[in-house]
C-alpha cells in the first residue's frame, strides 16, 4: 500500500475532528485555553505584572471587601443577567445587565485582582436559566418579534465564597495596581468549576459531539503515524 493513502485519510480525519470542534464556536478556544495554559502561583503572577506580558494560569479563593447577595443571600462579587432570543440553533442576546464589585484571587497572603470588565465568553459557571416566550417579556424584547419566539434568561455568577482559576495577563493597571485581564489575543478566563467539569460546561453537556471530534484525532493521528511505518518500511525494502 502506498503511504499516500493513509497519510492522506488521516489529514482528512485531522481536519475533520477540528472542524467538530470549531463548532462550539468562542468554547472550544477557551477549552483549548484551560487545557494548555501555564500554571503559575499568585506571587510568580504578581511579579510578571510588570514586566513582558504572559499569558498564564492562576488559581486562588476570591475575596472582595464588599459583595452584593441573591436571591439565596449567598454573597457575590459579580453577575450577568441576559435575555436572549432563540435564532436557529442559537441564542442571541438583547439584554445583557452586569452587577459587580471589586474582587481578586488570593493564594495565601497574595492577591491579584481580576479585570472582570473584560469578562465574556471566558466566564465558565454553571448557568441557571429559565425559558419562556416573547410574550412574557413583549415590553423588552425587540421590535417586531413574534410573541412565540422563545426567550431564554441567563445568570452567570460569582460568589465569594468559591474558588476559581483564572487565566490571563499579569499587568499593572493605570494606578500602578497588579491586576490580570485579557492580552496577547486571547481572552480573560475564570471559572469556579474544576477543569474537568469546565470542560463539560462549555461542551454543553453534549457527548456525542465530543466523541466524534476525539475520534477523529486520534484516527487521524493514527493513520498519520501508519503512513510514516508503511514509509520507513518502503524505504527499506
């Protein structure tokens, strides 16, 4: 058998599994993110903060001089309350509210603090959500639309009381204050899961996606890794 073949399927299979999951859109760069992101303690970041910018990992208990409650009264330092409507497969916000408070991770006696402005697809909770129609909200939903349309509402929250991971860029604010945000082209990530139930969160609960993508890598890997024995061995020969 030529080596062609196989390298040639495995590429194919490669470019498949990534197409797969490049379809979750904004999730999978920050799984891919959370993944392979360097971890450095809270100190080594608050050194950083000066210097070059790197993009790093950190992991520490939230703290807050002042929170804000819930509905439960569990103390918050941050939340994002959006109504979206249903487009498709998608959903697609048309009210988007953020209630925060300032608050840093903590490792110890260190602590740098987030730049939670910058928060978006890179906030990675369990959601609670709630689903109804447009006629239930028809003074807030946009003009026009159908009073069938489903409206979904969203709330991501933060809580004091948990600890999270946070990835991003140690720098220094425009008060000569440390702090971690977005830079480099890649987003500020924070989630109070641990990563494998984060990774879970921005799959959507899906497996079957997941599997497919999985097995396509590793098939492509495979077939790749075939095609350079069925080389070596033609080489021989």
């Amino acid at each position: 058998m030529s080596p062609l073949i196989p390298l040639v399927a495995g590429l194919v299979a490669l470019v498949a599994g990534v197409f797969v999951l490049r379809t979750y859109g904004p999730s999978y760069r920050v799984g891919r993110l959370l993944a392979a992101t360097r971890t450095v303690s809270i100190d080594e970041a608050l050194a950083l903060a000066p210097g070059p910018a790197r993009y790093v990992r950190v992991s520490g208990r939230i703290d807050a001089e002042q929170e804000f409650e819930d509905d439960a009264h569990r103390p918050l330092v941050f939340r994002r309350t959006r109504l979206q409507l249903q487009d498709g497969d998608h959903w697609v916000t048309f009210e988007d509210n953020r209630e925060r408070v300032d608050f840093e991770v903590r490792e110890g006696l260190d602590g740098i603090a987030v730049d939670d402005g910058v928060l978006d697809a890179g906030l990675v909770v369990i959601s609670r959500q709630s689903v109804g129609t447009a006629a239930d909200v028809a003074d807030r939903v946009p003009a026009g639309t159908a009073a069938t349309t489903p409206v979904r509402l969203r709330i991501d929250q933060v809580s004091s009381i948990e600890h999270a991971i946070v990835l991003g860029v140690p720098s220094l604010d425009p008060a000569g204050q440390p702090r971690i945000s977005a830079g480099l082209g890649r987003p500020l990530i924070l989630t109070t899961l641990e990563p494998d139930e984060a990774m879970r969160v921005l799959a959507e609960g899906e497996r079957r996606r997941p599997l497919i993508a999985t097995a396509c890598l590793i098939g492509g890997l495979g077939l790749i890794g075939f095609a350079g024995v069925l080389a070596i061995v033609g080489a021989v020969a």
